[in-house]
C-alpha cells in the first residue's frame, strides 16, 4: 500500500472540508492470472490483490447532502440522499452512488457525508480501479455508519453497484480479489460456491504487467455480448444433457465436443473458451502447489491464445506483447488479464529478469505501434481493509 497516497488524500480531505477524516479505508486492485471471463460462468479463477490500489477518507456531514472528492480527476460531485437512480453523468460517481444504494439497503445512511478519495492504479489498464473504488466506498461507509457487513456481502454489494449503476454485467472476481488479498499469495475462488484459498507463491516469482494504453471500458457492449452468449450456450448445453446445467461450469470439455456442432460457431466457441479455461485453473492451481511454475506458464500461454481466438476478446497490441514475451526464455508465461478489448498483460518470471524484459518489450512495442507500453512490477499484496 502506498502510504503517501493516503496521507495525500487525508491532508485534502482536511483541506476542502475543515475537519479530519472520520474513517479512512483502502482497496487494492486486482490482477487475473488465470480465469478468463469464469466467474459469472460460476467457474473458478486465480488471482492476486496487488500493490496498488484506491484509498477513501469520510466525514460526517449535515442533513442530507454528500460530496466526493475525486482527486486523480480532479471533479467533485454533489448528490442527496436517499440514493435510488444512477446519475447521468460523470460515470465514475456511480461506483460510489451504487455502492450507497446497495448498503444503504442493509443499514441506515443517514445524515450525508464527505468524501476523498484517490488511486495510483493506472485507469483502464484492466486492474479494476472502479471495484477497488467500490470496496473503499463500501468499507468506508459500513463503519462511517455502523452497518455490520460480512467480507462476502461487500463483495456483492460492489457488484450489485457495478451491474445497476454502471451497467457492467461484472461476476464478483474483482471485488473478491480485493477483499481476500494476501501478500505474496494468489487468490483461488470458486465462484459457484464463493469459497476463496490463498495459494502461496514462490519466493522466486514476480509478475510484470505491460500496459498496452489501449482503454477499454467493461461498459461497453462486448463484455455484455461475452456474458450473454455463454448464457445462451448454457441453456443450449441445458436442453441436450441429461442432468442439469446451470452454467457452462456444468458442461465437460468431452460433452462440449459432443453436442457443440449443433451450437452457431460463435456461441460454440465463446463456450469452448470456457470450458477449457475452467480445466485450465484447475490444473494450475494443482502445479502452483507442486511449485511448477513452468508449466503453470504454459497454461497462461494457452488461455492467451483461446482469448484471442475463441472469446475474442484481445486485441492486436496485447496480442503483440505476448508474442514477444514468448520469444524471451526469462518469461514463464504471459497472457491477457482482465475483461480483455484493451488494458495490460501479465507476464510471469523471476525479479531478477523484470528490467531487461521491460526494456526488451517496451522497446519492440514503441517500434511497433509509435507510443510505449508502461511497464511495472506488481506484487501480489495484502486485501481492503479500514486503516
């Protein structure tokens, strides 16, 4: 956690309000490591809360009206309570509203507050900066108000937020990254269950996130698209099987290779992704365990591969970055991480190998398409928390 960050937001929240924060709460964001578009498909993913995150300092205010701060924008925005509707615009304060009409259903919101907030999580580069700024919204209000939530109830409360406020139709991997974070471990979720284990992580392994800045936004219509047609591939598999299948966590690769011929070649190929990509955590989660790492890689390099051909959901400059990343012997595995259509891609080795792979990267990427990809060490880090 980045303490200056935090000691930024308290010191302007004591400047624009004349009063010292009440309660200050902090959310990391998240990296996918494997698990591509599972958890809304009730299927299981491995991913790590990491080192940088969104921190949210609140005060009481009087009657009904509340005001946030952002500082990264700079904007700040007024609204009264109760919070029922979205707001038409600026897209970023119904994070914060959703989050308020969602707890505001288990506990009394009652009189406004003041709010600062802040990140240094890098916007749209897929390191979900909007459910770390959901679980600071949400855990900073729960103890503002005294609303006793359970770690699994914030998590859906960010979600709910999410699919209402905003229209993103998020599963609940982002929000439960960050809650469950530890440091130096992946996060396993099964996302039909909600049961959450920590995996630790070799000493020796780092993650290198190269940001492509190509924004995406998971409002838009294609991780919609995604999610719908593996719901209608689904009810598909649910019609012809005979036992039930409430999502494509149900259907078997042998099942899929079955009856997928009678599916339209797109659906049947956003299910394999899928349904592989599930086979796919399992196995990793198995070698992380033996200490495997290279052949954990692999895999990483194969879920790249069917998000690029089955789900379509890459694009030509993460594609380049794992190209080039499979060409570097130092790096153990390398794919897309997050909803996809733009942001970062994650690539695993030893620390001692993350400059000359930056370099060597950034390099070929600026020769390729004219502007650099940031590149940073992420390191798998400690969940949200009030501090």
């Amino acid at each position: 956690m980045n303490t200056s960050l935090i000691e930024t937001i308290k010191q302007a929240h004591a400047r624009r309000f004349g009063q010292p924060s009440t309660v200050v709460a902090y959310a990391p964001g998240r990296v996918e490591i494997l698990g591509n578009h599972t958890d809304y498909n009730e299927g299981f993913v491995l991913s790590a809360a990491i080192d940088l995150g969104v921190g949210m300092a609140l005060s009481p205010a009087k009657g009904a009206a509340c005001t946030v701060q952002a500082l990264d924008i700079p904007e700040e925005i007024c609204f009264d309570l109760p919070v029922t509707s979205p707001a038409k615009q600026p897209l970023w304060v119904n994070y914060v509203r959703g989050v308020v009409n969602k707890l505001g259903a288990r506990g009394r919101i009652q009189p406004g507050f003041q709010a600062t907030f802040a990140g240094d999580i890098p916007m749209g580069a897929g390191l979900s900066s909007s459910a770390a700024l959901e679980i600071a919204a949400a855990l900073a209000l729960s103890r503002l108000y005294k609303i006793s939530v359970a770690p699994l109830e914030l998590a859906k409360i960010g979600q709910a937020a999410e699919n209402d406020f905003t229209g993103a139709r998020c599963g609940l991997l982002d929000q439960i990254s960050s809650l469950f974070g530890q440091d130096h471990a992946l996060v396993f979720s099964d996302f039909r269950t909600l049961a959450v284990e920590t995996v630790p992580l070799a000493a020796d392994i780092c993650f290198l996130l190269a940001d492509t800045r190509v924004k995406h936004s998971l409002v838009a219509s294609a991780y919609n698209e995604r999610r719908a047609q593996c719901e209608q591939a689904a009810a598909f598999f649910a019609s012809v099987l005979d036992h039930p299948v409430k999502a494509l966590r149900d259907v078997s690769l042998a099942e899929y290779n079955a009856f997928a011929v009678r599916l339209d070649p797109v659906t049947a190929r956003r299910a394999a992704h899928v349904i592989e990509e599930n086979t796919r955590v399992l196995e990793a989660n198995r070698l992380l365990r033996s200490r495997n790492v290279r052949s954990f890689g692999k895999l990483m390099y194969q879920s790249h591969h069917s998000s690029q051909i089955n789900f379509e959901n890459s694009c030509p400059e993460l594609d380049f970055i794992v190209t080039q990343a499979s060409r570097l012997p130092a790096v153990l595995g390398a794919r897309l991480s997050g909803g996809g259509f733009g942001g970062s891609v994650v690539m695993m080795l030893h620390p001692c190998d993350t400059d000359a792979v930056s370099q060597t990267i950034a390099s070929a990427y600026e020769r390729r398409f004219g502007h650099t990809c940031e590149t940073r060490v992420v390191q798998p880090a400690a969940g949200a928390r009030v501090l």
